[in-house]
C-alpha cells in the first residue's frame, strides 16, 4: 500500500533534512500504522542517500562492516526477529552508519523498544497518521489538475479518515467509476483484505461497523468475550490502519466491513447494539446513522433519524436531506417526510429532486405538511426563473390556509405585479411560527418590498437590509422566493446605492447565508456591483467563483451571469465577446419570463440588444416588463433603472424621438429619488449632446454626477459622446481626459490629430511588422468588427473624423486599392486569431 506522494509535514521535514545534509548521521525512528507512509518515505530517503554516494543496507541482513558511508533503511521493524532487532541496536554504538528505522506502533517486542528509545534520545521521532484536511485537498487537485469543491474534500477526509491508504485508493478509482467516496472497487478491495484478518479482529471490527462504542456505554461484546485482550486487539486495528487515532472506525473501511459480512450475521451484531442501547437508555444519536446506512429497517432507528433531520435542516439543510433520505430507508413515513426533504433539497440548491417531491405531495388529496410544501414549491419555481407559478401556488392555497406563509406569498405577488393579491395575502396573515430572529424575516422582507412600491427613498432599502442582517445573524435558513440579502443588494443597486449593495452581500456571503444553496446568486450580485464599479477583474473572479459554486446554476442565477457577461464585454469594449455573450444571453432568456427582480438584467440586455441592431429579439420582454410595473402602478425605485436602460438603447439606436418619454418620465420621478434625478440631469445633457449643443462645463457636471451613483462607465460615455462632438478641439481635449478620468481602463495611447501628414507617426509608438501602431490595430480589429467610425470613436474617444483618418493610413500602410481588399489585409496583418475570436 503505497500511498500518494508529495505530502507535508514531518515525513517531508525529514527528507528536507537529509537533502540538506546527507553527511551528517541520521538515527531516526520512523512510527505509524499501516498506510500512512512509512515504505515511501524509506524509499525517497534511499534516493538522497544514493545520490550522495552512500551504500544502501537492508538491516535485517548482518551489517558487520558498516562504515559512515552505510545508510541501513529498516522497513516493517515490527516484524523483526529480536535477534535482529539486538543487532541493529549495536549499530547505533559500535558504528559510524545512518540508521533509519521503521515500524508501526504495534506489536513491539521488547528489543524493539529499546531500540527506538535510543534513537529518539538521537533524533526526534518521526511519527506519521492520518492526512489533514488540506494535505487531501492538495493530493486530490494533483492528479485532476483542479481543486475539487470543498464539500467534496471534506466528505473525502471523513469517508476515509485521512489515511493515505485509503485515500490513494479513492482517488485511483475515480479515473474509472468518476467521484464517488464508496467506489465499488475499493469497498471489494478492502472486503477481500479483511477476510484474512485474525477472528478478533474481524468481529470487533464488524461491532465497530454497526455501532458499538469501545470507549462509551456499548462496548464491542467481543472485548467483553476476552477483558484480557482488550488493549491488543484494539492496539492491532490501530496499528493496521483501520481506526483513527482516537480510536473511532474509519467510515469507508466500516462499510466495507458491513458488505463482506452475511447479511444474518450483520443483523444479529445490529439487533444486539439496538437492545444494549435501549438497556442504557441512552439516546442513539449518530449510531442510527450508521444502522441506516447498512440496510436495517427499525422504528427506533428511523425516529431517531427523522429527530437528528429535524435539528440539521435549517443550519445543514444538505446533511439533512442525506439524514431523512436515510430515515425513509429505515422505515420512515415517506409521505410524512416528502416537505422537509423537499426543503432540505431546495436549499442545498438540488431543484430537481425537490421539485419531485413536492409535486408528489401536492398532488394528494389532503397532503401532509402542506404550508411547507407550498414555501419550497414556490422557492424552486423561483429559482427556475418561473416567478407567476410561485405565485399561483400561493393563490392555491388561499387566504383561508396561507397562515404564516402569507409574506413570502407577498414577496412572490408583488414579484408578478400582483399588489392587490399581495394586500389579500397580507391581510389573511396568521401569527408568525415563533418569536425568533428567523421567523421575522419573511416579514420584514414583505414589509421593505410594500415600500419600494410607495416610495424611491431608502426606506425599503433598511428593511431589506434589516431583514438580511436577521438571516445571517440566524445562522438557518428557509425556503423563500427570493433571498433577503439578494433582494437588498438589488434594491440598493436600483437606487444607484452600490456601497450599500456591496456591504449587504459581502456579509451575507461571510455569514454564508442560506447555504449553499444561495452563494451562487449573492456571488453573481458582488459581480454586479463589481461590474457597476469599473472593476471588471473583481466581477470575472466573482463569476467564476460562483460558477464553481454548485454543480448547476439555478436558471434565475444563469439569467444574471449572462447578463454580465454581456455588460462586461460591452464595458470593456470587446466587440466579438459581446456578440458571444449576447447569444448566449437572447438564448437564456428565452426560457426566462420577466418579474420584478430581473428588471436589471433586463435593462443590460436591452442597451445590448440596441448596439448589436438586434432589438427585436427582447422587445416582448421590456413590453412585458412595463406591462407588470404598470399594474404596480410604475413605482420610480423600480421603473428607473429601466428608462436609464432605455436612453441608452435609444442612443445607440440612433432614435432621438425614443429617448424623449424617458428622458421625461426620469425628470418625473427626480422629486421622490435622488438617482433618477442625477439620472435625468444626465438625460437632458445627453439630449443636448446629441443635438450638437456641448457644454462642456454640464457635460462634467453630468457626467461626475452619473459617476457619484455608481455609473462611472455611463459618465464616461457621455464625456466621450460629447467630445467626439465638441466644435473645439481644446474642448474636445477636456471631455476626453475627463472621459478617461471616470474610465481609467479606457485611457489610451496620445491621440493623433486628425490633421497628421500621410506616413506620420506623432505619437510615437513604434510601428510592428505589419506595418501598423498598436492604436491603428485597434481601430483595425473594430473595423474587422463591423463597427462604424462612431462607434469606434465612442469606444476610445476619438471623433469619427479621427477613426477615418485612422484608417485611410492603414489602407495606404497596407497597400489596399479597395474596401475588401482593405479587410483581407487587415486580417492578415492582425492574424487569423485576432478576427476570428
């Protein structure tokens, strides 16, 4: 049993010593069980000891003429006759050679001991167990080449007890039976090696399996059956690798056990601990665990089981769909159980299976648990994106059975346009389950959600956050349509309040609130913010966390990523990725119905859609978004961001006469809301700006104020719109340094003046083989791009005028007599890669 190399720690510290020094004597003593190290540190040793030009002996040979060019490796030194083990003792003494010596723990006979207490007094002992949790994170990316996900390192380290054996075994298996901690192969491995052990052995460790406790109120009968060799067959599991140091059962090698064993006789050991527990009137705790596992179906055991579910599902909701997915198998009321499995699932953030179960109990004439059923039916139809069915499974219910569920019905209402379904639900509220920091939060949630309808102040946003700071200081979570930190981040990114937005998430996410289950979306919104900074590093690290995350992204979170996908790539002006995340964005969101919390990426797809000429892909949707917030009665904190997204769109569509009524409709709304009054100062200069009227000075004003909200990349845009407009040229030079003051990634090499002679390089960038300037293959990879001279201008702040002049350069640079003879030179001169990416 070889296991894997590469490992910290003392083994390493060793060989790190010897590799430093070979020359100086080494007598070390080398302890551990089985599995843990001992044969490969040996055999590294021996290639440090070769390499310096030592003579390499066995020890259990005669070692007559060893001299202090000797190294003796002893292996299994347990196993040595005490004869050998007296001779190797005199080496120490009557020689100059290295002496490494190693052993397991158990057994020892009397020479042995000696021996290794004279190497301790000459080095310290090595002592070698199980891996940490790290050290089985490190070995596992090796091989694979990626980090596995956390839980999945961390089930690793529990199934095998971090011992290097087992852990080798695992692993080796993946490459033929993929991820899994009970790998087929393995458990028969380890099923054959224990058929061989001594009858002791085999039956303590069959006790063990099924949940005797050496050191607790059931001991293993078969310690009973002998008090005398209690200690050396314990002292014998140990050393074999089989048990922890502390004495517990390593879990894969219990299993193991347990399938090798005849079903009968499993039984029998299983029935004993269940009287001898029952005898100590103790509680069975995490032994129902274990029976469960190995097939035994028991009242007692599954009531047990469905207790321990209970007490794991609001703070371990994945741990607690494993427990009552046991419970049922131990005899459990599968019906009974179907809302809290369904809820553990849904917030682990497994949708499939929950939605399974709740449809199956909905289903039935009078289902069990229902209020509960109805919550995780409308979190999993939410996160699929599919807010109004959320909904009709509350309008289902009724006001006559909502009870406590009536907030979250609200939040699911309110979502859909729903406000007088809302004031219905609210009105037929039943008393909250209990008086504690969770069961407040639905209504707090409800309460900031009512008051983004009634009013654009940061009324709703202390709600929401208020409502967020409970769920993370609950430590729990619960099944609801939508997150409270999410929706606050949300609701502060809509009131242009990104610091607000960026502190919410960040505790939520330190808190880890709502599990598992919920950190892809709180990551998505860090994205956002990050985005809305002008930090497009921070927002890429923040999707790519989330993406790894969870195996799958909810629907409602894959809606988000592609959306900032898209608004990244057309932050950071990179035409072919924009036209590659806008087709994967217009396909997301075809299986994707409008609410009221995807309104802002919605608003990013609709400015997409408007620069790619391909508005008629989301006009359903943005009809279909106005539809809903009419019926809400067009409250500003919401419709805001939205006609900010439409000014865009319109500007980019080159329609004037599409950016009036939402010019007006923010100029409406600046009495209740500080954003859409800086938005609509920035409409009105806009406007101007694109009439051919620049003043300079509210151009600035506008753009710093667009910049204050969050909208840096805006106000930039508009400095840059201005300047490619502007009459003067030093005014020209003032909007394109504050254009690059609010846009720093945007600042660009010195710009050539449109005057600049044929041939000339005034900036002074050196020209590469093709012939061009780093600025002129710029311009030449937008062109490639299908891009228009204003739409490169309004990219890197030049005029029109400029890019022309720019690329008649490059059509005389590159010896072109034509506009298609111009694009294949240009292909040729950036490389195939460049314009075909």
């Amino acid at each position: 049993m070889s296991p894997l190399r590469g490992l910290r720690g003392p083994a390493a510290a060793l060989r790190e010593e010897l590799a430093v020094d070979a020359h100086r004597r080494l007598l070390v003593g080398v302890s551990g069980p089985g599995g843990t190290g001992k044969t490969s540190l040996l055999t590294d040793l021996m290639s440090v000891y070769r390499a310096a030009g030592f003579e390499i002996r066995d020890g259990r040979d005669p070692v007559a003429d060893a001299s202090e060019y000797t190294a003796v490796l002893v292996d299994d030194a347990h196993e040595l006759a005490p004869a050998v083990t007296d001779r190797l003792h005199g080496l120490v003494e009557g020689s100059e050679c290295h002496l490494v010596v190693a052993s397991r723990p158990w057994p020892q006979t009397p020479p042995l001991r000696a021996l290794l207490a004279t190497l301790d007094l000459q080095h310290p002992p090595v002592s070698l167990g199980p891996l940490s949790r790290d050290d089985v994170a490190l070995l596992v990316a090796h091989p694979r080449g990626q980090a596995l996900p956390a839980a999945v390192v961390e089930s690793l380290t529990e199934a095998t007890g971090g011992m290097p054996w087992l852990v080798q075994r695992v692993v080796a298996a993946w490459s033929r039976e993929g991820i899994t901690l009970q790998p087929a192969e393995v458990l028969a491995q380890l099923g054959r090696q224990l058929e061989h052990l001594d009858d002791p052995l085999r039956a303590l460790l069959l006790d063990l399996a099924v949940g005797f406790d050496p050191a607790g109120a059931t001991p293993p009968p078969v310690l009973d059956a002998d008090p005398s060799g209690t200690e050396e067959v314990l002292a014998q599991a140990r050393a074999a690798g089989f048990m922890s140091p502390s004495g517990s059962l390593i879990p894969l090698v219990g299993d193991a056990m347990v399938a090798a064993t005849p079903t009968h006789q499993v039984r029998s050991r299983q029935r004993a601990l269940l009287e001898a527990i029952d005898v100590s009137g103790r509680p069975l705790n995490g032994v129902a665990s274990r029976l469960a596992r190995s097939g035994i179906e028991d009242p007692r055991v599954a009531e047990a089981l469905v207790a321990q579910g209970d007490t794991l599902l609001p703070r371990d909701p994945a741990k607690a769909f494993e427990v009552y997915s046991q419970a049922v198998a131990a005899g459990a009321d599968h019906t009974a159980l179907a809302a809290r499995r369904a809820q553990a699932a849904a917030l682990s953030g497994n949708l499939d299976p929950a939605g399974r179960l709740v449809d199956e109990l909905l289903s039935l004439p009078e289902p069990p648990d229902l209020g509960r059923a109805v919550d995780v039916a409308a979190e999993v139809w939410s996160r699929r994106g599919m807010l109004s069915r959320s909904a009709d499974v509350y309008r289902w219910l009724g006001p006559d059975r909502i009870g406590a569920s009536a907030p979250l019905a609200a939040i699911a209402l309110v979502g859909c346009g729903d406000r007088a379904g809302m004031d219905d639900m609210l009105a037929a509220a039943g008393p909250p389950t209990s008086p504690t920091l969770l069961a407040a939060v639905p209504t707090l949630v409800c309460e900031g959600l009512r008051e983004t309808l009634d009013s654009a102040s940061t009324n709703a946003m202390g709600s929401l956050v208020r409502a967020s700071d409970m769920m993370t200081a609950s430590g729990s979570t619960l099944p609801m349509p939508m997150n409270p930190a999410a929706l606050a981040a949300l609701v502060a990114l809509h009131l242009g309040e990104l610091a607000v937005a960026e502190s919410v998430t960040e505790d939520a996410l330190a808190g880890n609130q709502g599990g598992a289950g919920c950190r892809p979306r709180l990551l998505l919104m860090r994205a956002w913010t990050a985005m809305l900074r002008d930090r497009p590093d921070h927002a890429r690290a923040a999707i790519t966390e989330a993406r790894s995350a969870g195996e799958v992204l909810s629907p409602r979170d894959e809606l988000f990523l592609r959306a900032l996908e898209v608004g990244l790539a057309r932050r950071t002006d990179d035409p072919p990725g924009l036209v590659q995340a806008w087709g994967r964005a217009r396909e997301s969101i075809l299986h994707f119905p409008v609410d009221l919390f995807t309104l802002l990426p919605l608003g990013e797809l609709l400015v997409a859609a408007a620069r790619l000429r391909d508005s008629a892909r989301i006009e359903g949707h943005v009809a279909e978004a106005w539809a809903l917030l009419g019926r809400l009665g067009d409250p500003p904190l919401w419709t805001v961001p939205l006609h900010w997204a439409e000014v865009h769109a319109a500007i980019l569509a080159e329609r004037p006469g599409q950016l009036g009524p939402h010019a007006a409709a923010l100029v409406r709304a600046s009495g209740q809301s500080h954003f859409a009054a800086v938005l609509a100062a920035a409409g009105r200069v806009w406007v101007s700006v694109l009439a051919g009227d620049v003043d300079v000075e509210a151009v600035e004003i506008a753009a710093r104020g667009l910049a204050s909200v969050g909208l840096t990349w805006d106000g930039s845009r508009l400095a840059g719109h201005a300047a490619a407009r502007a009459p003067e040229r030093k005014d020209m030079a003032r909007l394109l340094a504050r254009a690059r003051d609010l846009h720093p990634a945007a600042a660009l090499a010195p710009e050539q003046a449109p005057t600049a002679p044929p041939g000339s390089n005034r900036s002074g960038t050196l020209l590469d083989d093709s012939g061009l300037s780093p600025r002129e293959r710029e311009i030449a990879a937008q062109v490639l791009a299908g891009r228009t001279y204003r739409e490169i201008g309004d990219a890197i702040y030049i005029s029109p005028r400029t890019v022309e002049h720019h690329v008649a350069r490059i059509r005389r640079r590159l010896g072109a007599s034509s506009r298609s003879e111009l694009l294949a030179r240009m292909r040729i001169a950036l490389g195939e890669e460049s314009w075909t990416s």
